[in-house]
C-alpha cells in the first residue's frame, strides 16, 4: 500500500521535542510538532537498539500488542519505538475524515489512547520477532498466535485472566507490571477515524493494568461470584493464570470484626471433577486465600475505686487499653474527661506512652495518654486520681468513661469508648453543737448509790 506524496511530507516535516507534561501524560502532539515527557510518565523509556526485531516483548497478544515478562531489559518501561511510531500515526491521520476498513483494522492496536510500561505496539502487519525468540515469525507466527487466544478453556469463578502457557509458548505478565498505570497519549486530539471516540480524556485507572483480554477486563465486580469464565481447552502440560483486582471497601462499611478478605475460586471441567483453588503458601489443604487487612482493634475497659466513696477521700480510676490488631495503631491517643466536681491529684503513664494534655494538679479537664505506634497484642494500664470538691452533694453520682481512638481503620469501634463508671459520693454528718446550760436531776429508782440507776435528758 503506497502512501500520497502530501502525507510523505507531513511526515517528513515532523519534528519531536523532549518535554516536562503533565503527570500521567506521555505524550502530545500540535499540528506536526510531537512533545514527549522527558521521564516517560515516571516511567524511564526503553530505548531499542535493534528496532528491526521485538525479542523484548515476546509475550504476544494477538490482534493487539506485544508484552514483556520479567526478565526483560524492557520490563517496567515505556517503549519509545511505540510512542513514536503512534505520534507519527497521528500524523499521517490528519485530514482524514475516514479509513478503509481494512486500514483501520490494521492501525486500531496501535492509535490506542493510553500505554502501559512493558508494551509494544505497532500496525498489525508489522509483528516481527528475531528467530530466538518464543514465537516463531513468518508464517508460523498466526499458529503461535491461535495457541495464546484458544489453549484455556475450564470454567473458573475467580476473575479477568492471563493465559500462561508452557515452555515453548507466551508467558503470563508478572504481577510488578499488572500494578503500572497506562500513561495518557495526546489529551486532547482527534483519534483515528472510525475508533471508539471522538477525543482522549483523562480518566481513573485501578492499580492493575488492564489485561490482555480486553473483554474479560471489561467485566466489572461487587462482592459476590467473579464469572464463570469459559478458557476453551487446555492441552496437557499448560496452565492457565487468572488475576484479577479488588479494591476493600472503607473500614466503617465493613462486618464487624473484620480483619482479613478471603477468596477461593472454582474450577470445572468437562473430563475432571469440580475442585476450589488452593493457597500454597498457607501448607494446609483446599484453603482460602487471605488477605490481612490494615485494620487495629483498640479498646478501653475504665474501672473505679469501690462505691460509695466519702467526699473528703479520692477516687482512683484505673484504664486498661489492649490492640487486638492485626495491625499496629498508629498515633493512638488514650482519652479521659474528669467528672464535673472532681480536680486531679496525680497520673501514672505507662514507660512507652507520653501524656500529652496540660491538666495541671487540682485542675479539672480532660487526660490524654498518645503513643506513635501502637503493635498488634500491646497493652497499657494508666491511673489516674482525683479528689471531690465540695460543690458534690451528698448522694450525688459522678459518672466516667475513657475512650481510645487511632489512625489505622477500625472495624470494631463499639469497643473503643469504655462501659461509664459510676460512684456514690456520701457527706459526713454535721457536728453537734451545745446551745446552753441544762440542769439534770437524777432520781434513783433501784438501788442505793453508787449502785442506783437514774434517767436524766439535756437539751442541746
């Protein structure tokens, strides 16, 4: 297929310059002029010496892009040969309205909006492979291609996939490059005639780049079966990988108590029996995968000195706080609002807490006990002892409770404000006073003194 004599040149005219763009964007385009970030998105660039073979991305995906596996020089970095090739498509586009079906077809994988490190795109016929590589080239290449799209096919419940195949076929993408972001291509220029939109927009992406099976990616999930997922036939001797991403929901959204995600998917088949996934690094049988969670369950249980409790004496309180984890609780802060009526007397912070109020002695306000870091299993006593002032009245019930609050989510806050003390304040009696001189006569009525008995009354 030749190209017109105008788009030779246009082509030719283009020029490219190495710029700072904005986060997430790669590159841009004004006219013929191609700008592209200088870090490749945070990325680096993968500079290609021999461009003329694709060894580095011999993990193919047919009808789409080629990538790497880990071992690769080009592995976690952005392709320049694509980015280039890509502006220069942009280029060669301008003015047209339309394509021809097949053209269109042929340059869709690599006019894509965004790129994920350790991708390499191009038209689709100019896959090319040097003969050392996994996939063989010529002719050959469209087996090697049937092979990666239709070698699995159980049904598994589990989530989007990535075909894995033995030692002469494409391996799945490491996990460290399904965490990459794509980097954005030209926000705000016209795409290739005849694709899925008008204009590139920014958009959010999950911390998994999307694989290689576009329809399977497309699937989104709530809590509940992921598929099932129809892989086709697997011969003898391969595998197939399945990965897919959750996010967790908020803490505060989450079951009571929990500390953990757990996942196990199902695997059938026409000539097997039905079985679950298995965790291999857990050493039991037919378990889930678990997860831990970066969760802290603190608590507080406040205690009292024993009720009722004379005005003129003190009131010990004593606080007990315990992390039940899994995780530490970062800036824990311990907190206890003296009952109205009461000054302080002294406090005892436990060696590895700070406290951290200004409540000076015979004041009133409320205690606070911070520590930075809080492990899973610690805990810590702390007392605190006040006196009762006399505007307590005699009966009166003065009430308290601790709370404990941190930085880590926690899926069990019900614990967190402790069960309130209550103690009985009682006044001593008032001390009798004489009002004047009483004379008593007594008159003996069984005796002779000094043995006789007498009544007698004094008034007071």
């Amino acid at each position: 297929m030749g190209i017109a004599a105008e788009e030779l040149a246009r082509l030719q005219a283009a020029t490219f310059e190495i710029a700072d763009l904005p986060p997430g964007e790669i590159a841009t385009i004004d006219g013929t002029h191609v700008k592209v970030d200088d870090t490749a998105a945070g990325y680096g660039w993968y500079f290609d010496q021999t461009p003329m073979e694709d060894s580095e991305f011999d993990v193919p995906v047919p009808d789409k892009e080629r990538q790497t596996t880990e071992y690769s020089p080009a592995n976690g970095k952005m392709d320049l040969l694509t980015v280039v090739m890509r502006e220069l498509g942009q280029v060669y586009l301008q003015g047209k309205a339309s394509l021809p079906k097949e053209l269109r077809k042929n340059l869709q994988p690599l006019m894509e909006s965004t790129l994920s490190p350790g991708v390499r795109r191009m038209p689709l016929d100019q896959w090319r492979v040097a003969s050392n590589s996994n996939v063989r080239p010529g002719a050959n290449q469209a087996e090697n291609n049937q092979v990666a799209s239709s070698s699995a096919s159980q049904s598994i419940s589990g989530g989007a996939a990535q075909t894995e195949i033995g030692d002469s076929g494409p391996k799945s993408e490491p996990t460290s490059q399904l965490e990459l972001k794509p980097a954005v291509f030209n926000p705000s220029t016209v795409l290739m005639p005849g694709s899925y939109s008008r204009n590139a927009r920014r958009v959010t992406y999950s911390p998994v780049a999307r694989p290689a099976d576009a329809a399977l990616a497309a699937v989104p999930f709530t809590l509940g079966t992921v598929g099932p997922l129809n892989l086709g036939t697997i011969p003898p001797g391969e595998k197939v990988t399945m990965m897919f991403s959750v996010t967790v929901n908020a803490a505060n959204t989450l079951p009571t108590g929990t500390s953990q995600v757990c996942n196990q998917g199902q695997v059938s088949a026409d000539t097997i029996p039905q079985f679950n996934t298995d965790d291999p690094d857990t050493g039991a049988a037919n378990d889930s995968t678990c997860t831990q969670l970066n969760v802290a369950d603190v608590s507080v249980t406040k205690a009292a000195g024993s009720s009722p409790v004379c005005s003129t004496s003190n009131v010990t309180y004593t606080i007990n706080y315990n992390n039940a984890g899994p995780a530490a609780a970062v800036n824990a802060l311990v907190s206890d609002a003296m009952p109205a009526g009461t000054s302080l007397v002294s406090v005892t912070t436990p060696a590895t807490w700070s406290r951290t109020d200004s409540v000076l002695v015979g004041a009133n306000g409320t205690i606070k006990f911070s520590k930075a870091s809080s492990a899973n299993a610690d805990a810590a006593t702390f007392t605190i002892v006040v006196s009762i002032d006399g505007t307590v009245t005699d009966g009166q019930v003065i009430q308290n409770a601790a709370s404990v609050t941190s930085d880590t989510p926690d899926t069990s806050p019900s614990n967190n404000t402790s069960t309130p003390t209550s103690t009985t304040v009682k006044k001593p009696p008032t001390t009798a006073t004489v009002v004047g001189m009483t004379t008593v006569n007594c008159t003996a009525t069984n005796g002779v003194p000094p043995d006789a008995m007498c009544s007698f009354t004094v008034k007071v």
